[in-house]
C-alpha cells in the first residue's frame, strides 16, 4: 500500500473525546443537580446571640429572639437546613431575656439598692 503524498501531510484523527493541550474539561458545568441552599445564617445568628446574651445582660438575646423567628420562617417546610438551630436559638434568647430581666426587677426593687460582693462593707447598714 503505498502512502501518497496528500495522505502523509494530514495529521491523524484525534481519539474521542479529545482534548487539545492545556485545555481541560469542567465537569457538569450544564447538567448536573443544583447545589444545595446552606444553612440559614438568621438561624446561626439566632442561636449565636442568644448563647452571648446569657453572659452580657441579656442584651444580643433580644436579637436571639428576633433573628431565631426570622430563622423560623426561612426554614418552613424543610425549604432551607437550621430549623433546629432556629429553634435553639429562639429558646434559649427567650430564657436568657426572661432570666436577665428577673435579675434587673430584683436589683431594681430592691430597697436598699445595695449588692454585697463578698466581704464588702460598702452595704453595712
């Protein structure tokens, strides 16, 4: 069999699938399932400001609270993962406010207005 000069000037048929050098494929870049939503951030925050709030004052546990019934409802019917951190968080804010708030009713109703620490003498009467 002899190669004829047209023949030898062509180069040979790629392979399947083939790709040129320094060229690579992405996979699924049109098919594939959609990603998953992450995890509700109200949620996180939720549960994040009401674990702050049991240690000053009680303050970003008003946020817990605001941010766990956001979180709540973004969570409805399994929409988006955290309805548990929602929920956490949302319990505890509502805790940490009503504990934080009978503390400052007692200090605040409290008729000698006086907190002893200790073996202090700044209350002795």
């Amino acid at each position: 069999m002899a190669l004829t000069y047209a023949a030898m000037s062509m180069p040979p048929p790629n392979p399947p699938n083939y790709q040129p050098p320094g060229y690579q494929q992405y996979g699924g870049q049109f098919g594939g399932p959609p990603a998953a939503p992450g995890t509700s951030g109200m949620a996180i925050a939720s549960l994040v400001c009401s674990l702050v709030g049991l240690f000053l004052c009680g303050v970003p546990a008003i946020l817990g609270v605001i941010f766990g019934g956001v979180g709540l409802s973004q969570t409805k019917d399994n929409a988006r993962p955290g309805r548990g951190l929602a929920v956490a968080g949302l319990v505890i804010g509502v805790l940490a406010v009503l504990a934080w708030g009978a503390l400052w009713i007692a200090v605040a109703t409290d008729p000698d207005h006086c907190i002893q620490f200790g073996s202090s003498t700044a209350c002795n009467d």
